[in-house]
C-alpha cells in the first residue's frame, strides 16, 4: 500500500494539520519510505496471536466514584489562549 | 568551587551531611557552571531562585529527604508548578503549568534542588536533538583531532549533556524507545528506565501511553539508584502505575554476579556490525564472566520486527496523544483571519508542530485509519506479543541479557536526515521498551575516535535490582574516567 497526494491531504485534514501544496510531494515521498519499511510486519506470522494493547497484566484498576479535584476555574484557565466569562473561548461556530 | 560539580550524586549526599558544604554552595556552583556552559544550549530555561530558595530550604533544615540539597536538572516534558514547560515544541511555549507532575514532586518530597528545564526533542521524538524548536543541544564531547559538534543523543540530550558536562548532579529523562539509555550511551553516564509503571506518567506530557516510562540519568550507577528509588512509586492518577512496594535500590547494590546467568542475544549481532561495538560488547562479556556469571547463548526471533512495530504503535498512540494539542485550552494559537473554529484547529497545528512530529502524527492517524487498522495497528500489537514473548522464554535461561546500547558512537549534525536512518539509531533499545522491561546503559569504553560507548543491561520485569547489579559490574570492570 502506498500513498498519493490525496491521500496525504486526506490524513493531514484527519490531523487537523494544514498542509501547503508545496510540503505534499515531499510528505508523500517520506511516509511512502515510512509505510513501505513497516510493510515488512506483514510476513510474520501472527496466527493465534492476541494483540498487545499494554505490557501490564491483568485489567485496568478502578477507583472509587469520589469528587477528589474541582474548584480551580483560574488554574485551568490561566494557560487559555482565549478565555471569557470563565469560559474557554473559540472563534464563531455556525455551521 | 568547581571541583564540586565534579562530585558524584552519593558523594554530595556524604558532603552535605557531614556539612563539608551548604546545599546554596552546591546549587551556586552548578548555576555557575551552566551560565559558563550555554552554548551547550542543555538547558531551556534555568531556574536559578527557584534552586537556591530551595537549597536555603535545606541548608536551615526545613527541607530534609534522601535527596536533600542535590541539584537536578529536569527534563522539559515533565510539569513542574510555575516553571515554563514546552516539551521542546513551540506549540507549548509559554505554558506554565499549575501543577507539578508526580515524578517531579517525588523529587521534591525527596528535598532536591531543581536547576531548570532540559532541552529535548520536540515532544520525545528524535534522537539526536534536532528536532526541539529551542535549538539543538551540543554535545559536550568531541571526537579525538575533531573540532566538529556531536549530536548529544536524544530524546533526552538537554539531560545527557548536562549530566555530562557537569551542569547537574544528575537528571530526569524519559524513555519511550531509547531515549534515556541511548543519549546516556552517547555522552559516557549512565541511565536507567524501570519496569513500565513504576514511574507515574501523571503529569509527564505523553508522547506514547503504552511505552513511556521516566527514570534518571547520572555519572555513576549508584546515583541512578538513588534517584530512581525517589522517581518511582504507587500513584493513583495513573491508571497504569504499578501498586507494589519500591526497594531502596541503592542499599541493595551489590555488583556482584556470582551464579548470575549473563544472556546474550544472537539476533544482535547485525550483520555489519560496526567492528568497535562488537569489540566492546565482548569486552563486557568477559568482564561478567569474570565475575562469576555464566554466559547464555539466546535467541530474541522477532528483534528484526521491534523497529517497524515500535514506528506504528508509537505513531498511532501519539497521534491520539498530541491531538490535545488544538489552540483550545493550553498552548499557542494561531487563527487564520476570517477562520473558523476548524481552520484554527489546523492553522495551530501546523505552526505549533514541528516536521517530525507532524510526520508521526500523520504515520499514526494512517495506520488508525478506517480500512488500515487492521493492516498495521492489529498486526503491530501481534508482533509486540510476540516480542515480548521472546524476552520471556529468554529469560527463561537468563537472568539479565546483554547488548550494545546504540550502533555506533555520537554523529555530527545532519548525520541522518533521512528519517529512517534516524529511526535505525534505536535498533537494541527499542524491544525492551516495547515489552516494557527495565533496562539500563552503562558507560564502557570509548571508540577509536574517543568517544563514549555503552552497554545495555536488560531485566525481567521489575528486577530492576538485577540490571543495577550487573550495571555496576560493568562499572567497575570498564573504570570509566574519560570525561569531555
């Protein structure tokens, strides 16, 4: 599997990163290089083989359904780079 | 005051007890030596109130720990309260956090003076140090009859030259596929990254969840182990952080590998070994054997698979990661005029990330794609079974394993531009990461050139006790002095 240019502008919106025509070619041509060395996982023979999703056994611990943080609006909003009325703020959003 | 920074972490424990020096003297001599030494550019931001409030602190006993008055200097991805933290990337410039993430409180809990925020890869991806946005970090070393500048290694190359260069007893690294043991390898110290979970990654930015892990780096092996007893512990703000007890490590060194079985992994000798590496690998073994350990021939089946693995989880888990990264709540925002909400998404991403990290972004949401899953993410978790099954059966008929750290020793600037030939620098570090094995370089010798090179210790899991043993082994054996 390889990828074209519109391949690349499709992942690249996907990451809500925007791309220049000039950076396609060369984005295309590394993670072709990139995706074309991978492709060797495609030989081993994985038949059987439960995949790992995390190196520690057993399952994920729960913790109790106690309030244990809260009631620091300042603090989460003081690295904002946009904040109003004790909100994040954004651009306008109409669709 | 120069010769203290030359002390070893224990060494400065000794002298602040036996108060042959203040904690402020300590500190005041480090900050000295990293204003004489910026051109290294080890350090993105330095923090010298902050380090001599708190070496005051301890210097009238109101800040007392294992680690009371030792100058560290902290790798820029973990959060540490009202200091600058930018994970090397400009998408983070300007981010004061106002919490402190829970290896950094260890440390402090534990008394130690922070001396500022360490130079990294953006975001932990590289090894070489190239990718920061803050500049590249130099190597304090430089090949024999050379005037040219050498990668420190990475992505942890603010802390291995610092380290190094004399600029902090020891400090904090990260290491997702290497970045720890390979920069440790590269500027002659050692490092060490435990079991994955026994550091918390509460408060550590993430680049890849299921491999990540924190743990020192420092001048001798013994210091490692004292700062990785304070590093590690039970956190409950990691879903993953392991629930079990952390040993004094430092009071358990012994070095001794009387009955220890040494394993030495068939699968990497590459062919095409760089004839030094080889050299100084079997240099080890003779050293272990001397020391009583008997040698095991193993076989690690799947090692040639760790590499293409590791470049699609660690792809996929960071795209997931980074995706936090939007212009929103944190970080820099650029927003395009007349642009709407979706636009300043992208516009802030792609001024805020660099090329690497936008080429891994890009690899992972790739391989997570509708109609690729399968393809790559699904067959790359089946490889890393088996990956790690090949470390199990090998440990089977070992106790630790034995390899090189790295390929080859420090290369100049632009050295790899191709990404893949970057990528191959981490070829022995990145299995262990990827079966979340503790593992350790330890300086051994030095090339023809001059410079540094290391071994790898590797462990079962949580026999962290075993890789420091066999670490400090190799220590002695090798007597590294060479310095830069």
């Amino acid at each position: 599997m390889s990828v074209d240019s519109q391949t690349v502008r499709k992942i690249a919106r996907l990451a809500r990163i925007a791309v220049t025509d000039d950076e396609v070619p060369g984005l295309v041509e590394q993670l072709n290089g990139i995706l074309g060395w991978v492709e060797q996982l495609g030989e081993v023979d994985t038949k059987g083989v439960e995949p790992m999703a995390s190196v520690m056994p057993g399952s994920l611990r729960w913790r109790a359904d106690e309030v244990t943080d809260g009631g620091i609006q300042d603090k989460v909003l003081a690295n904002a780079p946009d904040a109003a009325s004790g909100f994040f703020a954004v651009p306008k959003v109409i669709e | 005051m120069s010769a203290l920074t030359d002390l070893s972490l224990a060494q400065m424990k000794a002298g602040l007890a036996a108060k042959q020096f203040s904690a402020v003297e300590l500190a005041q001599a480090h900050l000295d030596a990293m204003a004489a030494n910026r051109h290294l550019n080890a350090y993105i931001v330095e923090t010298p109130e902050l380090a001599l409030r708190q070496a005051k602190a301890v210097d009238d006993g109101s800040r007392t720990g294992p680690l009371a008055g030792i100058p560290l200097g902290i790798k820029d991805l973990f959060a540490v309260e009202g200091v600058q933290t930018t994970a090397g990337s400009n998408i983070l410039k300007g981010f004061v956090p106002r919490y402190e993430s829970s290896v950094t409180a260890n440390l402090l809990r534990d008394g130690a003076v922070f001396l500022g925020k360490l130079n990294m890869d953006e975001f932990a991806m590289g090894s070489s140090n190239e990718t920061s946005a803050y500049g590249r970090v130099i190597s304090p070393w430089k090949a024999k009859g050379s005037d040219a500048e050498l990668v420190p290694g990475g992505s942890s190359g603010g802390s291995a030259a610092a380290v190094s260069a004399r600029l902090c007893a020891g400090a904090t690294g990260t290491d997702t596929g290497g970045s720890i043991r390979q920069p440790a390898a590269f500027v002659g110290i050692a490092g060490i990254k435990p079991t994955y979970g026994r550091a918390s990654r509460w408060g550590t930015i993430a680049f890849a969840s299921s491999l990540d892990q924190a743990g020192p780096m420092a001048r001798t092996v013994t210091d490692c182990a004292l700062m990785l007893t304070s590093m590690c512990g039970f956190d409950p703000k990691d879903s993953t952080s392991l629930d079990i007890a952390v040993p004094d490590w430092a009071a358990g060194l012994t070095g001794s590998m009387k009955g220890k079985r040494v394993g030495i992994p068939a699968e990497y000798r590459l062919d095409g070994m760089d004839a030094e590496i080889a050299a100084l690998w079997d240099q080890g073994i003779a050293w272990l054997k001397a020391e009583g350990a008997e040698i095991v021939s193993v076989s690690l089946p799947h090692t040639k698979y760790a590499l293409p693995t590791y470049y699609i989880v660690a792809p996929a888990e960071a795209s997931s990661n980074l995706a936090r990264y939007d212009g929103v709540r944190y970080g820099n925002r650029v927003t395009p005029k007349g642009g709407n909400v979706h636009d300043m998404y992208a516009a802030t991403r792609a001024a805020g990330f660099g090329k690497e990290v936008k080429r891994r972004i890009m690899i992972g949401t790739y391989v997570l794609s509708a109609g690729f899953y399968d393809a790559y993410y699904t067959q790359a978790q089946k490889v890393r079974a088996l990956i790690a099954r090949d470390f199990a059966q090998a440990f089977e008929q070992c106790d630790v394993l034995l390899t090189p750290t790295a390929p080859s020793p420090a290369f100049a600037f632009g050295a790899k531009a191709d990404p893949l030939a970057m990528y191959l620098n981490d070829v022995f570090t990145v299995p262990a990461s990827l079966a979340g094995l503790p593992a350790m370089s330890v300086p051994a010798g030095l090339s023809a050139s001059g410079l540094p090179l290391g071994l790898q210790i590797i462990g079962r899991p949580l026999d962290e006790m075993g890789v420091l043993d066999a670490g400090l082994a190799i220590e002695r054996a090798a007597g590294f002095t060479a310095r830069p």
